[in-house]
C-alpha cells in the first residue's frame, strides 16, 4: 500500500508555493466574478438580450478583476498610522496611488452607471446633445439628464474610493475562526446590500442638491469641456425634470447594484486571501519550506504565511509535529532551536522598539572632553651639522586660503542671483505653512475642543499603533513557541525543550512587562508631544490586547505541560515574579 503513494514534491520553496497558490486563487475569483457580472446585467434586463448587454457584462467583469488585482497586489499586513487624522485626510489627495485610484474609481462607476440606466430605462434619451426642434441657429445644447447621471457616477465612485481607501480595505486580517471562503461571503450579503442601497441613495441625495444649487454653474462647466469640439448653447432651453421619482429610483438601484459588486470583490478577497491554508502537508520537507518562509523577510505576507503554517501544522499536522524534534544528523541543529530563534526574535524585537521609546527620556550623558592637541614642536638644525640648535617659536605653519576666496565670491554671487519660485509655489508654500503652524497651535496650546483635537492634533493612541505595528506576525511567533511546547510533551523524549523553558518564560514575561508599563506608564515625552482624544474620536487599539492574549496563553501552555519543571526547572528573574505568579497552579 505504501508504494501506491503518490510521491511528494520536493524542491519548491515556500515563497513560490504561496505565489502559486495566490495565483489559481486569482483565476478561481475572477470566474466567479464574471459570474457576479452576469447576474448584474440580469437584474436589470432580464426580459432580453442586446450588444449593450454584452458590453455591460465585459466592462463589469473587467473592471471588478482590475479592482481584484489592485487589491491582491497591495494586500499588506501592516496598516499606515500617521500621526494626525488630518493627515489620513490628505494623503487620500496628496499621494500618488491613491489618487490614480480614486480616479480609476470615480471614471468606472461613472460609465458603469451610464450603461445600467440605459439598459434600465431604455426609452430615455442620454445622448450628449439635444437638438431643439424649430430652432434657427440649429445649434444643439447638452443634455441635462446626461449630465445629471454622469455626474451622480462620478460622485458615487469618488465617496466609495475615498472611504475605501480611508479604512485602508487593502490590510489583510487573519481571523482566529476561520469559516469556508462560500459561507464567508454568504453571511456578508445581506450586510453588503445594506451598505450600498445606503450609500447609492446617499450619493444620488446630494448629487440632487448640488445639482439644484449650482446647475447653471455645472452646465458652464459642461460647456467649457465640450465646446472645443462642437458648438453648443451657453444655457439650456430643455430643462431637467426635478420630480422625475422613476428615474432617480432607477439611478439609486442601479447605483446599489455598482456598490453591491464592489463591495462583494472586497469580502470574496478578505475570504480567499486571509486565509491561512495548508501549503506544505504535500511536500517532503515541509518543516525546511516554513523555515525558509519565516526567514523571508523581502515579503511581509510571505513570512506571515509561514508563521500563520507553522501554528496549523503544530496543532494538526503529525509530520511536522514529529520532525521539530528530530535532527538529520548527529552533527546538525534540531529544527526546534531554529525555530525557537526565529520566534523569539519576534518578541525581541517588539520588546527592544517598545523600550527605544523611553530612551528620549534617559537625561544626556556628557560627551567625553577631547584632549587638547600639543602645540607642534618645530626644530632648526645647524648649518652643515646633524646638531639640533635650538627650537623656534612662534612659528605658523603654511595652509592653503585659495578656497576661501573662492567661496567668498560664491556667497556674495549666490544673493545676487535671483530666487527661481514661482508665484504658484509661494501660495502652496504659504498655505502649507498655515496649515502646519495652525495644527501645531492646536497642539501647544489647546485652543480647542478635544473632538477637534483628535482631527488636528496628534494622539497617543495613534504614537502606540506605529510603534507597536503589526500584531500579526508576533502573535502567530507566540503561537508557534506555545504549540510546539504542547506538542513536546509527545514527541520530545529526550527533553530538549526543557533546558529552553527558561528562556522562554522570561522572553515573555519581559515582553508583557514592558508591553504593561508602556500602556499604562508611557514615557514623560508623550505628554508634551501627544494629547488625550475622547474614546470616540480617537483610533482605537487593538494590537496590545491580542498579544497580551497570546503570551498568556503560551505562559499557560509552560505551566501546563511541565508542572514539574516550576519549582526547580524554570527560573524566573525576580522583577518577573509578580507577572509569572497568576500563571503558576
């Protein structure tokens, strides 16, 4: 029976399986997205068929698999933290990626919706120009309800892309439960059509308003965009119908659909990517493919991946359960000590960036006095003599004064010449210094509420979240250490982990010190440079407490597994006691 085995692959590293994986993941998402295009298009014209229709279902389709590639490509771990709410605000307009983006975004949905209302509605007349009957001149004007749907469009994409990229959709979270990718996405769907009938009617509310205040204004607009190519009236003589109710029922539901799809590619990437799969159970190696992962540190993904496997397997895989404590040869290193290297040096390096930020308030130490040099002894010989004669003094030594005279004439030629700026650069230079130094105003001196200080000013909450980073990979890090003392119990007979236990308990107490001190004891600095925001209006924090979770649960693992080993065994340093004493049976 064992020769009918398939073989096991071998010579793959783990980053190119993940890269493999990822791959028929995309294929796999973009059929059922072609799926999802073809059920839109028959929500709205389910009675017939038509080129349009055709047209509806390409564009969607390919659109929602552009959507699915930008969110692929930029999946990270980490999660941008700046240091004020304002500046999230701006980065949405400022940085470049953002706004290609939010551009794609808002010239996607515009087209998107101008093809669902016509398949909608198709009695209605969208084309660009109306010509007025009995006209002298023959000189067309453009149509308002163009207009008006275009510009709905584009507001609705915008809003969407704004708020998408405010929450940042593109961070991957690994959930502790995780469901079947199908029964994901099922029990979003009613939250997600929820979400976009909400925001579409939204939208099409304040594209109303806008269009009733400032028509003349948007229909000027129209007419300075489109006049190079055509001539058209400068004011309208067909107006718009204020309280046509079937056609903005319309724009909303097609509207909803656009969100809906939207919103349906977010929630199939959050089941399908976010997940946490078993990558090695079909290699030969599997152990040497997750060290290999762990180690690359060139992709963050990747590495998460890796510690994300090396928890799975601890806890199901018997094959990698049995070679963490089983050595190739007499000569190599068991795979438990590289292991234990890599996972601590999560925790270390948390621990150290957590520490760095109390270094400010360590009073400087006096830089150490330079010696003074000796004075340069210089000696006369006699004439025709090796005999010293005598010594003289006041005696210079020659040094070269040409660059001097150089740079002289540079400084004095440098504020003779002209500045370069441009007026345009002084405003934006001069709108950039107001914005600063009106924040920097809220900050020192409190001119303001609290609520608008979590807009202007800079929190410590949002100071902890960039220091702390990404809990992710630390996490899965105490994981592993916590799995693989379990699973030692069995296949560790030799007990190499127990001369280890030692270093571990106190690498984890250090961390949830430090991580307890930090949280609640934050260094002097912080109430000079960071104020307190109300709960509500302030980011709120959930790294500390998930690997607060996670180190008690490896520490319970220790006591748990080797009661033996407390009394004499494993030796905790004497500021750690308190913090170990909970823990202890």
């Amino acid at each position: 029976m064992a020769s009918l085995q398939p073989a096991k692959k071998t010579g793959v590293s783990f980053s190119s399986e993940y890269s493999n994986v990822s791959i028929m993941r995309m294929f796999r998402c973009m059929l059922v997205l072609l799926g999802a295009s073809l059920v839109l298009d028959r929500c709205v014209s389910w009675w017939h068929w038509s080129f349009r229709d055709l047209v509806l279902i390409a564009f969607a389709w390919c659109f929602a698999s552009f959507i699915l590639f930008t969110r692929v490509a930029s999946a990270t771990f980490q999660r941008t933290i700046r240091p004020r709410w304002i500046d999230d605000i701006s980065s949405l307009f400022t940085q470049l990626d953002l706004v290609i983006l939010t551009s794609v975004y808002t010239f996607g949905t515009a087209l998107l919706v101008h093809l669902l209302y016509t398949l909608l509605d198709p009695t209605k007349d969208l084309r660009l120009r109306l010509f007025i009957a009995n006209q002298r001149l023959d000189i067309p004007q453009i149509n308002l309800d163009t207009v008006f749907v275009w510009s709905f469009g584009s507001a609705l994409g915008l809003w969407f892309s704004t708020h998408r990229n405010s929450q940042q959709r593109w961070v991957m979270r690994l959930h502790a439960v995780q469901q079947s990718p199908f029964f994901q996405v099922k029990s979003n769907l009613r939250a997600s059509a929820h979400e976009a009938s909400k925001v579409s009617f939204s939208a099409l509310a304040g594209t109303w308003t806008l269009f009733f205040f400032f028509r003349s204004f948007i229909y000027w607009i129209s007419v300075k965009c489109w006049c190079f190519f055509f001539n058209v009236l400068d004011a309208p003589i067909i107006g718009f119908g204020w309280w046509h109710l079937r056609t903005f029922l319309r724009l909303g539901f097609a509207g909803s659909l656009i969100i809906f799809l939207y919103l349906f590619v977010d929630d199939m990437c959050d089941a399908c990517f976010s997940r946490v799969d078993d990558l090695v159970s079909g290699f030969a190696n599997p152990l040497d493919l997750l060290l290999e992962g762990m180690q690359f540190e060139k992709d963050h993904r990747v590495q998460g991946m890796a510690y994300g496997n090396l928890v799975k397997g601890l806890r199901k895989n018997k094959s990698i359960q049995q070679a963490l404590f089983v050595s190739k040869s007499q000569f190599d290193d068991k795979p438990w000590k590289k292991v234990r290297e890599l996972c601590l040096k999560q925790v270390t390096d948390l621990t150290a960036r957590i520490k760095n930020e109390y270094k400010t308030d360590e009073p400087a130490r006096p830089a150490p006095a330079k010696p003074t040099p000796l004075p340069k002894q210089h000696i006369q010989l006699a004439d025709n003599s090796n005999l010293y004669e005598r010594r003289r003094s006041k005696k210079t030594s020659l040094d070269d004064r040409t660059g001097q005279v150089v740079s002289e004439w540079a400084d004095k030629a440098e504020k003779l010449v002209p500045s370069p700026d441009f007026p345009l650069t002084r405003i934006f230079s001069r709108i950039r210094s107001t914005v600063n130094t009106y924040a920097s105003s809220v900050e020192l001196h409190r001119q303001l509420s609290r609520q608008r200080i979590a807009f202007f000013g800079k929190t410590k909450n949002r100071k902890i979240a960039s220091v702390l980073g990404s809990p992710i990979t630390p996490v899965l890090a105490i994981q592993a250490l916590g799995n693989a003392i379990h699973v030692s119990v069995r296949y560790d007979p030799v007990g190499h982990i127990r001369y280890d236990l030692t270093l571990i308990a106190n690498t984890l107490l250090t961390c949830m010190k430090q991580l307890d001190d930090y949280l609640e004891q934050p260094p002097a600095h912080y109430a000079q440079q960071f104020e307190a925001a109300p709960a509500n209006c302030d980011l709120r924090l959930h790294a500390p407490y998930q690997l607060k979770w996670a180190l008690q649960q490896s520490l319970f693992e220790i006591t748990l597994s080797y009661p033996d080993q407390l009394k004499d065994g494993i030796v905790v340093e004497g500021a750690l006691q308190p913090l170990w004493q909970p823990f202890l049976p």
